[in-house]
C-alpha cells in the first residue's frame, strides 16, 4: 500500500448546516434544497435515500461546490468551505471526491483509462515520476478489482462493461486520495448481479483506509447493508436520521415507514425496485413556498397542525432524530 492512500485515515467530518439551494429558470424560481442538515463523521458511511427529485444529487453537487449554497455553511474538519476558492477549494476537492450518477456521461469516451486517472491527480502529485504514477494506476485498479492493470489503463470506457466503468469511476476518486467520496447511486445503473460487488468493495476500502461515503441510492436494502447511518431526504430537507438498523426497524417519520413499506423483501438483498404504490398524492409543488409540513400533501397521518407550521427535528436520544409532531 502506498503512503498515498492512507489519507483516509485522517479524515475529517463534513458538516452540512441548514443549506438551502435556490435554481432560477425565467421567473420561477425552484426551492431545491430547504435547510439541509447533516454531519458525515471521519470515516463513517452515511446512506442517503429518498424519492427521485428529492434532492440528493443537488445536495452532493453542492457538497462538492458545484454550486453555491444560497443559505448555511459547509464545514469541513475545522475550515468553512461554504465560501472556499482558489487553492482552499482545490485543496478541499482532493479531499472530497464525487462519483457521479452516470459514469456513462462522467467518463471521458475519448481518453483512455490511463488518461482518465492522470486527469483525476490531484496538483500535489504534479512531482510524481512516471514510475510512481503508473505505480499508483495500478494501484488504485488493482484495489477495484480490475486486474491485470496494465490490460485495463489502455482501453477506454466504451470498450469496459457498464460494471467495470463503475469502478473506474470508482478508481478515479481513490487516486485523488480522498477522505470522503460522494457516490451518487454508484450501483443503480449495473447489472443486479455485478451490484453487491461494488457495495462490498466500497466496505472494503473504508475498512482499510478509513475512507467515508455519503452513499446516494433509491434502495433502503442496500442503504442497510454498507452504511452505518441513514438520513431520509424528502422535498430537500432530511426528514429522518440515525443509526441504519433503527431507520429500517423503527423508522418514525411516516414518508421513512412508506419506504420501508416500499422496499423489496429484506431477505432477497434489496437489490429490486421500490414498491412505489405505497405512495399516494403528490409531491409539493418546488416553485412554492410551503407552509407547515412538506409531507402534508401525501401523509396518512396528516393533522391540523401540520398545515400550520413546520415540525422541528427532534433528538429521540438514540441517535435518532425525526422531524415530525408525531415524535413529539
Ligand atoms: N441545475 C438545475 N437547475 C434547475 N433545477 C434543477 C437543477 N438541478 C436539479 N434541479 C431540480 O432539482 C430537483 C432535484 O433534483 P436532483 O437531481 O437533486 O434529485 P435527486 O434526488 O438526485 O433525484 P434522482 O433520484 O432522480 O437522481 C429536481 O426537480 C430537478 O429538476
Ligand atoms: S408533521 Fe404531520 S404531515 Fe408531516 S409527516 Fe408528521 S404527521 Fe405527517
Ligand atoms: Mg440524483
């Protein structure tokens, strides 16, 4: 292993504090993310589900400072990244890395795969000899499973299957040494047979160098089995968090209880589509300011009160935290 790679190890925490993202299309203006909270400790797993357009991919482009926040702060170990350019944000990107949604799109077509990993250095290895970086191509490959190296880092992606152009893409984001890697739905586009085989790749790489995930899927299951927490996203706000087991088991917040309800059979892995008729109404209208609770529209248990006003986060003690005036 080279010393490279043990960045992880010294990770720091993401804090995410009250983030809102605002998009202007003509005069509407979409209110994506709405005061977006969530802690990623050093090293830890963090699964991040909920319903297509919820906001997860804004929420990890935003961690990545592909945008702006519009409102709260991104904290970073002891520095404020919400503002961070220059040589601060190039820093912050070697250190944060993001797997992108589709690595069809996110993979150059027209470099080879040794490119595609020069590209993804960061400038700390600018001094790099050729030997040390071929050293690290084969490296990072050979820890995503795709052996021998030296077959792989002179193809490029159309001639690699859609399983082994995750992983590349996976590659690329170890080679830029990172504490965290944002994988947004890294498996969603795979083979259900070829799935598993990432998720567990993604366990062994945080087991041996400490590297954490904000893992982005749809599949409660597979949130289950790799991370060590879950935050539930509806209408860009974390509606529930804590502890993987107590979010399946317990879930409290009733758009959590659809989704377990939704979720294939535990015992088949999960690797199956939502049961999405679960799900009645519709979601709230983005380009609106919504008054009370944003489940309102869709809750089976929605009450007075939840027209009025929004129901605050609360700490059920367990690590639990559920906004809600049920928990209450
Ligand atoms: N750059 C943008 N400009 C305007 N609207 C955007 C932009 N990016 C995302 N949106 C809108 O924000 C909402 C959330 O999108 P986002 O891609 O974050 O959802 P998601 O939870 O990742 O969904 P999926 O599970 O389908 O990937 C959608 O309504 C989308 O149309
Ligand atoms: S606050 Fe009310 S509408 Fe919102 S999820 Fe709870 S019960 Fe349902
Ligand atoms: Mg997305």
């Amino acid at each position: 292993m080279s010393a490279e790679l043990q960045a992880g190890r010294h990770g720091a925490p993401l804090v995410i504090d009250q983030v809102h993202k605002r998009f202007t299309q003509g005069r509407r203006v979409a209110h994506i993310l709405r005061g977006c909270s969530l802690t990623i400790g050093a090293g830890e797993i963090v699964a991040l589900v909920g319903e297509s357009g919820s906001g997860k991919s804004t929420l990890a482009r935003t961690i990545m400072k592909l945008y702006t926040p519009d409102e709260g702060k991104l904290l970073f170990g002891s520095e404020d990244v919400t503002h961070a350019k220059g040589k601060a944000l190039r820093q912050y990107r070697e250190r944060v890395q993001m797997v992108f949604q589709d690595p069809f799109a996110s993979l150059n077509p027209a470099h080879s795969i040794r490119t595609i990993l020069r590209r993804s250095l960061p400038p700390s290895a600018r001094h790099y000899s050729e030997r040390q970086r071929e050293d690290l191509f084969d490296e990072v490959l050979t820890q995503v499973g795709l052996t021998p190296a030296s077959n792989f880092l002179q193809q490029f992606p159309h001639e690699l299957s859609g399983g082994q152009r995750q992983r590349v893409a996976l590659a690329r984001s170890l080679a830029g040494r990172p504490d965290l890697v944002l994988a947004d739905e890294p498996v969603s586009m795979l083979d259900v047979s070829l799935r598993l085989g990432v998720l567990n790749l993604m366990l062994s790489l945080n087991e041996r160098f400490g590297i954490g995930y904000l893992y982005i899927t749809h599949d409660l299951a597979s949130a289950r089995y790799v991370a060590s927490r879950i935050a539930v996203m509806y209408a860009g706000e974390i509606v529930e968090e804590g502890p993987a087991e107590a979010i399946v088991e317990e879930a409290k917040h009733p758009y959590t209880q659809l989704l377990v309800q939704a979720a294939p059979d535990p015992d088949r892995r999960g690797l199956q589509e939502l049961d999405e008729s679960v799900f009645t109404g519709e979601p709230p209208d983005l380009s609106r300011e919504i008054q009370g609770c944003p489940f309102q529209f869709r809750c089976p248990h929605v009450m007075e009160k939840c027209y009025e006003s929004s129901p605050p986060l609360k700490d059920l003690g367990n690590g639990q935290k559920v906004k809600c005036f049920l928990a209450e």
